[in-house]
C-alpha cells in the first residue's frame, strides 16, 4: 500500500496565504500562533466524489436512469446536482481543500449550470479509468448516489455494474457489489470510503463492507426493485449536508477497503437467446492479479 497525503502546490499557496494573513494582523497573541503551527502542518484535505445516478433522492424506477435524453432523466439528473451540491457545500463548510466531483454513471448525468461552487466536475466518456486521477494523495472517498447489488430484495434499482444481464460478482468468495469495487480501487491507493449515499439498502451495504466509521445518508427506503418510500429533499439535503461534516471529521477512523490479491473472483451474468430471448445464466471464474483490473474481470 502506498503513503497518501504528498505535498501540493495548492498547499503551498494556500500556507503563504495563511502567514500573510496572521503576519498582517501581527500574530497578536499565542493562541493565534499556536493555531497557525496546527494549520500549517496538517496535509491538505482532498475528496474524491464518485457519483451514480440511482442512488439520488427522488429515483426509483429505470426510466429515470437507463435511457439518454428520456424526460424523466434529465429531471433525474437535476435531482442528482442537487444532491451533490448538499455534499458539496458540508464539505466546504468543513474546510475540505479540494474536491474533485467524478459523473460514473453510465450515460453521465451531470448538469453543468448546477454545480455548486467549490468543486471541480468530471464528466465525459471515454475517458482514462473510471476514477481519472484518483491517487494516494486523496484523503477520502465518497460514494454518492450509490446503489445496493444486484439481488437486494429492497435496493431500489439494484444491480452490478450491468442491470439487464443481471451480473453478479464475487471476490474471494465474498459478493460484492459497485460499492465495495470502488472501495478497492480506491483502497489500492490507501483511500477510506468515508461516506456513502443511497436507499436505506445502500446504507446498510455500505456499513457492512467499511465498518460503522463510514457515513451513511440514505434519501429512500426501497419496497421493491422499482419502487420505494422517497424522502422530502428538503430533508435529504439537509442530512446529506450534515453527514458530509460528519464524514469529514471521522476520517481519521475509516479504514481503506482492500482486498488480497491474487484474487479469487467469480462472475455471474444471463445471455439472452434465439427468437424468444430465453435467458440462461454463464458462470465465469478466475484470478485476478491486479484490483486495478478488477473491472476487465
Ligand atoms: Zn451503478
């Protein structure tokens, strides 16, 4: 496992602006210097922001998410943004240095003329990786918008990464869905999950595989895979502005999901068939040297 936390240009400017800033108001008393010796020494806190669609408030059925340009997406999208801006905003607030807000659904759903300030938004296909520039200088991830695997009895629109073939995924024989890939990727680099967002599935997921340390905002409780009880967003802002203040201050005790390598890994998927596209389930196993090809699996 690599060390995180380099240095940074940023850091730097960011340190000069702190000295002139005491300097100008003549350090006028210990307190102040002390505070600054703390500040200058802490590494910058970077966020990495891996956003899916599903998980946002307000969606529960595929029409919101499967089909690019449909009506009812591109309100899904806007419904998204403003999940993102509630995270967004918390982390600000808890003076987080820099975030970095990355689109991983498959057909991309950001809004542009809805990013909240403070962030920098990825979006775009292809593109290097799934995570482009997630590395072990990153300080934490977020999972946001996320949803529980494929074969959750109450995950709203639950799946691994392909819903239609309904893969499933296990890795040293323990199923694993989107959650716990991205945790490993980014857990490669020694980065901790330190929040994840979803239905209330999603939550209990997320807890499951990272520990109680992780933060859990759920915006939904699922009934079925395609309906659900959907909190107001007033509400679902207001807790997802809150668990990312909260996530920001236990960092310290999330741990980064990783998983041993070679890996053991097993694939499950349906294949659709002759003229009445009878499905029958492949099973595909192997080992996996690399978690950054955890993916190609
Ligand atoms: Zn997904």
């Amino acid at each position: 496992m690599k060390n995180k936390k380099n240095g940074s240009r940023s850091m730097g400017v960011r340190r000069t602006m702190r000295r002139r800033f005491f300097l100008g108001h003549g350090l006028c008393c210990l307190m102040a210097l002390t505070c600054f010796t703390s500040q200058a020494a802490a590494a910058p806190v970077r966020i990495y922001i891996l956003t899916d669609l599903e998980g946002a408030s307000g969606v529960y059925k595929f029409d919101q998410t499967r089909e690019p340009g449909h009506p009812l997406g591109e309100t899904a999208k806007e419904y998204l943004m403003g999940d993102i801006a509630a995270v967004v905003k918390g982390l600000r607030d808890a003076h987080v240095d820099e975030i970095v807000v990355v689109d991983g659904h498959g057909s991309q759903a950001f809004v542009p003329h809805l990013m909240a300030p403070g962030a920098v938004y990825i979006t775009g296909k292809p593109r290097p990786g799934l995570m482009p520039g997630l590395d072990a200088s990153f300080t934490g991830l977020i999972q946001l918008g996320a949803h529980a695997m494929m074969g959750t009895p109450d995950g709203v629109l639950c799946h691994t990464q392909s819903s239609r073939p309904e893969n499933r995924y296990w890795y040293n024989g323990v199923e694993s869905g989107e959650l716990a890939q991205v945790a490993a990727i980014a857990g490669h680099y020694g980065v901790p999950t330190i929040m994840a967002t979803g239905d209330e599935a999603t939550c209990r997921e997320a807890t499951t595989f990272f520990g109680p340390h992780c933060v859990t905002v759920p915006v939904k409780r699922g009934l079925a895979r395609e309906a659900a009880a959907l909190y107001p967003f007033e509400e679902t802002r207001q807790a997802l502005y809150e668990g990312a203040r909260r996530a920001v201050a236990a960092i310290k005790l999330c741990r980064p999901y990783t998983l041993a390598v070679p890996i053991q890994a097993r694939k499950e998927y349906l294949v659709f068939e002759g003229p009445e596209k009878k499905s029958r389930r492949i099973t595909k196993e192997g080992t996996i040297d690399d978690v950054l090809k955890l993916f190609e699996f």
